[in-house]
C-alpha cells in the first residue's frame, strides 16, 4: 500500500440531492483515495477541515461502469466513497455552505 497523506485521502465533495439530505444529520459524502482506510479518512477530515470532529465513517467501493463507443468497449475506473458523520458538538464543513 501507498503512503498516503492526509491531503491525498480526500478526492471531492459528491454533490447529490441524497447526499445533501444527509447533510441535516450533519453525513457529508466524499469520493475517497481508494486505498485510503477509515482511520485515515477520519484523520484527513478532522485535519482539513476546522473544527470538525469525526463519529464515524463508512466507505464503499464502486466499481467502474461498463462503457461502450462504437464496437470497443471498456471500463470506467474504481471509486470509492465515504460517507462521515460528525459529532452533534463539532462545526458544519464549510464547503457546503452555500449549497
């Protein structure tokens, strides 16, 4: 496994209308380095982002979509999403603010 930094855990914020309604639970949605493991995800969200303090964290791993142009086919690549939840006393994530 690669040495991953905390920098590199956190890929995007999933924008999704089912993401969003979680956001009232205070659940933000990331897509994730795929290697990247609870503990780090954890790490990466309480060091990036002020003020935050993580419950808990779920992932899942989505595999790439088949994809087709014309007679050649192919896949997307793998991604994997996590799903943090924060604690009732910790700050909102700002990047969500104005959303």
């Amino acid at each position: 496994m690669a040495d991953i930094k905390y920098y590199d855990v956190i890929l995007k914020p999933v924008v999704t209308e089912k993401s969003m309604a979680g956001m009232g639970e205070k659940k933000y949605t990331f897509l994730v380095h795929t290697e990247a493991n609870k503990s780090q995800i954890k790490e990466a969200v309480e060091k990036m982002f002020a003020g935050a303090k993580v419950a808990k964290v779920n992932t899942m791993n989505m595999d790439g979509k088949n994809k087709r142009r014309g007679a050649v086919t192919g896949k997307t690549s793998k991604t994997k999403k996590a799903i943090v939840q924060l604690t009732e006393d910790s700050k909102d994530i700002e990047i969500f603010a104005g959303l």
